[in-house]
C-alpha cells in the first residue's frame, strides 16, 4: 500500500486558514447530526517524563453530499500527540506527533501528516467559526493573550471574520508580544503589544486566550459588555485560563460538552466552588448552532464564551482537506508500507 506523508510545510501549504474553517463548520455540523464518532481522548502521563501524550481517534461517515473536497466515503482517523512543555524554549512546537488517515470501509491507511501543523492551523479554523457566529456583528478590537503557536495562527486565522480595527497582543515577556504584533497581517487593523493582559482586554470585542496558564490570564471585571471570549489553550484540568466570574457569567458554548466536563479546569473549578450547576451551563456545541438545533448569541449585551478542547473529527476534516489539496498540487511524499 502507499501512503502520502505530508511534512509541517506540506500540511501549511496545503492547509490555508479560510478552508480549514470552511471544513471545520462541515464537520461540527456533521458531528451534531450524529453522522461522526470519537471518544474522548486518552492522556497518558508517566511519571517522571518531560511531557504527555495524548490519543485522539475518530471516525466519519460517508458525506451526505459525496463531497470531493474530503474524498466522500467513510474515513476513520488517529491523531497521537506529544504536549511537551519544555519545546518553546528549544524553538519547537509544544504539540508534537501525527495524524494517520484510514480508508473507512478498509480500514488501509492512506496518510500520515504532521500533527504539529494540523493542530496549529485547525485550531485557530474552528476559533474563526465559533468567532463569525457569537461576536457582534459590529465587533472591531480584538485582544489576543499569548504569542505563541496558537497567537500566531489565530491572528492569521480571525483575519476577516470581523472588520477589526485594533488589535492588541499580551504576553508575559513583551519582546514576544511585540514581535508577534510587527508580523501580524491583518489588513486596516491597528496591531500592537499591550503592557498588561487588562490593558489587552479592556474594551476589546473579541478576546482570545492561548496559553498553557495554570492561573487566570483573564478577568471577568475587564471584559465589557457583550464581549465574546474563546478560551483555547488550557486543555487539562490543571490548567486554567479564565476566572470562575467568566465562566459564570457568560453564555458558554464548545466543541464537546464531554471535553469540557472531563477536561476544562476552570469549568470543574466553577462546579465546585458552585459558581454553576454543571452541564445545564452549556448552552450549546457549536456544532448544533451550526445546525440550527439550538440558539447562538441572544442579546448584544450578552457575554459569551466558546471553550474549545479540540476533538478528533476536527483533526479527520483538517486532514482530509489538507491531503486533497496535496494531491492535486504534488506536494507530500508518497511511501510503500
């Protein structure tokens, strides 16, 4: 059998922002008709190593269009992932690993991708379909927490959904900040770095937060009326991004409500401290606003979060995508297994 292996640069070239999010948007709605299937991931920590590993594996059924962007037929997926903390400092990726590509009916793998890459453009892809459907149509100043991977890519990736006048990046080192707002391509915005994270989000429209913090980035009392937060980049327990008040206070939206109960901190943190009763919280997955099965944002004045945790599917359709167009540009390396 061949399999085509797509590198970090293969998956960027073959992966663009505006039609991951397209794919993104397919396949939530997909998953909230009941046409995808994935458990939540399993995490592995052994004691004494420098990082995690995470296993993600999913299955999609045959598209109800035959769609040819993603091939049509049924397709099951594996992403397994390393979360190493310590990468940054040696100018890697903290998410490390692959994502293997099966034929559904035979099960034969047909592609293996850097997960690096596929986790960095996808993730920023589904913040841009949570963005266009809960922030206010007139929302024009966006704050961005954390200069990283995820910084990066959501800069890039928000590009569009909003006419974002001002942009404002925060980090805790400044050059940081400072060197992510100098490179940002956001045509008619204003991007800089701010001194604080409060500075970054007072009076901001939009905010997104994209650290690995295990203490509050964000406050509740900075954020102004009918504000939309993504939270994105806690994804354990023991971290947590945002404060008890946010969660509390905001119309919560997700990807997957098992994601968030299992594995969002500071959601766990407000049940227990009885800030919010549990699941009854979750307003909706995206996925079913996508489909029209439940509301989005009521009011303008209302507060809402999307908590995005990343699931399978996300990676399947990211995948799919990003093979096809490979194919068609002759990118990737094709190997006999």
């Amino acid at each position: 059998m061949r399999v085509l292996m797509l590198s970090h640069r293969d998956v960027v070239a073959a992966l663009p922002p505006r039609a991951c999010a397209e794919a993104m948007a397919a396949v939530l709605t997909a998953r909230a008709r009941g046409e995808t299937y994935h458990p939540l991931r399993t995490v592995m920590r052994p004691p004494g190593a420098a990082g995690l590993m995470g296993l993600m594996p999913s299955w999609r059924g045959a598209m109800r269009d035959g769609s040819a962007q993603a091939g049509g037929g049924a397709a099951f997926a594996l992403k397994a992932i390393c979360i190493m903390p310590g990468n940054p400092a040696r100018g890697l990726d903290a998410h490390q690993g692959t994502v293997t590509l099966f034929d559904g009916e035979t099960g034969v793998p047909t592609a293996i991708l850097d997960a690096s890459a596929v986790t960095e453009i996808r993730t920023a892809a589904v913040t841009a379909v949570a963005t266009g459907l809960l922030a206010r149509a007139d929302a024009r100043t966006l704050a961005i927490l954390g200069a990283g991977v995820q910084g990066r890519a959501h800069l890039t990736s928000l590009a569009g959904v909003r006419d974002f006048e001002r942009v404002r990046v925060y980090a805790p080192t400044r050059a940081h900040a400072q060197a992510l707002a100098e490179q940002a391509a956001m045509p008619g915005a204003q991007v800089s770095a701010a001194d604080t994270a409060e500075a970054a989000v007072r009076g901001a429209d939009v905010v997104v937060a994209a650290t690995s913090s295990r203490e509050p980035v964000l406050a509740h009392a900075w954020l102004k009326p009918g504000a939309h937060v993504n939270a994105v980049g806690a994804s354990t327990p023991q971290a947590r991004e945002i404060d008890t008040a946010t969660v509390a206070a905001s119309a919560l939206f997700c990807d997957s409500r098992e994601s968030v109960q299992h594995e969002a901190g500071e959601f766990q943190l407000a049940v227990r401290e009885g800030a919010i009763t549990g699941e009854e919280h979750i307003r909706a997955e995206i996925g079913e606003v996508l489909a029209g099965s439940a509301p989005g944002r009521r009011d303008d004045a209302e507060l809402t979060l999307f908590r995005s945790l990343g699931i399978g599917v996300e990676d399947l359709a990211a995948a799919e995508i990003a093979v096809a167009a490979a194919r068609e540009r002759g990118l990737g390396t094709e190997v006999e297994l």
